[in-house]
C-alpha cells in the first residue's frame, strides 16, 4: 500500500530561496518531495525556453503554502522580497496562505515575517525538517490509520533504527505500520501491535513478536526481514504485558 496524502489536495507549495542556497533548496525540496507534498520547485519546473517569470508568477497564483528560506544571501534577493510579497498580498487579500520561514543560517529576518515562528536548521538539518513537516500539517495514513508525523518523518528520510522505533511504540502501547520480508521473498504490510523481542536459540536470529491485526494472530518477524517499521497514532490495549519497559 501507497502512503496517501489526507491533507486537502488543493494544497499547492512555493519554495522561495536564493540562488547561491540551491544545495539546500534542492536537498530539501527532495526530502519534501518523499513526504508527497506538492510543490514548485523551479530547478524542477522551469525548463529551457520557458519564460522563467510565467513559470513563477502562475505557480505564485496557485500556492497555499509559501516556504521561504531566509539567509544572508536570501533576505538581500529581488526574486526571494518579489515571492514574500506576493504570500502576504495573498494573504492581506484573504486567501488561505500560509507562509513558513525557513532559517537556514543567523540572519535579518525581515520584519514584516519576524512574528512568525521559523523552522531552525541553524543546530541541526534534521530537527528543522521535523519543524517544517510539523507546520505544514501534512498528515498520511497507513493502512487507513494517521501516522505519527514526527516518526514517519525519523523513518523514512533519517532511517531510524527499526528495533528503536518498535521499543518506543511498545512502551506508549501505539500500533505500528510494519512491513517485512516474507519466505517466498514478498513483502507484506501489516499493522501490529508491538510485545517483545526473543532471540531464536544460542546466538540466534533476533524475533520481534507481535500480534497481527488482520490475521488475529501473534506471529514472530526476522528483525533483519524488517523493511520499514513506523509509528502509528493509534493506541491499543494490550492483550499481554508489554515486554519494552
């Protein structure tokens, strides 16, 4: 199963960002772009003989969502003030506009967005990603069940450690979106709830036993089958005790 996008699908993002910052606009219009957020990215739209103003100012017209990443080089460039301007004329003119600042490094934030709170990649890239995601409100299912933002999040793009996430999904009794490697070489989704990890004899392959929801069974997965493993926001009941304490 695909993840799917539950936001509104008229949701449209802009990405504003200075020339000299295009290694971090594309690194993270990508990570973006695994989260299935629709967005204009002009290294990605605009192509050779098309006029690069009626690319910007059409994609200016549809945004919902101004993403604009502000650094010493940004807040100084024409091309970033003309695309803060159009977010807030949008706004002022009542369209549902949000507009997200990105800090990429210590800068000037320009007043008129000074009150608005930044996503801060000055510390740390994966903790203002964490920040962005969270403000954009973006929510996908698993199985017709929210995941837990900030986990899809530390699992897809960081690659967390699958034993990690299934730990602390025990501990907080959440159900978990898991897909392993069968026998036959298949993979199969499951949604589970998370029990207890055993080692398969002296030395032995490490089990994570948990119980299937759609198979009303406890079954034991290979942890090194283990392809993705996700926190969902559901809560269970546990049916024995939960051995991640």
């Amino acid at each position: 199963m695909s993840d799917i996008l539950v936001d509104s699908p008229k949701r449209y993002g802009f990405l504003s960002y200075s020339s000299t910052d295009k290694e971090f606009a594309a690194r993270l219009a990508s990570d973006l772009k695994k989260y299935h957020f629709p967005m204009f990215f002009a290294q990605w739209e605009i192509k050779v003989g098309d006029s690069i103003v009626e690319k910007i100012d059409s994609a200016l017209s549809e945004m919902t969502d101004l993403i604009i990443i502000l650094s010493n080089n940004s807040i100084n460039s024409d091309w970033v003030k003309k695309e803060l301007s159009s977010g807030l004329m949008k706004k002022l003119d009542g369209h549902s506009v949000s507009i997200l600042p990105v800090l990429k490094e210590k800068c000037s934030v320009p007043s008129i967005i000074l009150d608005l709170k930044s996503a801060n990649f000055t510390n740390s890239y994966e903790d203002g990603l964490l920040d962005l995601v969270e403000g954009l409100k973006l929510t996908i299912k698993k199985g017709g069940i929210p995941i837990n933002v900030k986990a899809y999040v530390r699992a897809l793009l960081f690659h967390e450690d699958s034993i990690r996430i299934i730990q602390e999904a025990g501990k907080k009794t959440k159900l978990l979106w898991l897909e392993a490697r069968e026998e036959d070489g298949s993979i199969e989704p499951r949604v589970v709830e998370p029990y207890s990890f055993r080692a398969r004899g002296k030395g032995g392959t490490l089990l994570f036993f948990a119980y299937d929801i759609a198979k009303k069974a406890i079954r034991g997965f290979r942890v090194d089958r283990i392809q993705s493993v996700t926190e969902l926001e559901e809560d269970f009941k546990p049916r024995w005790p939960v051995e991640f304490e």
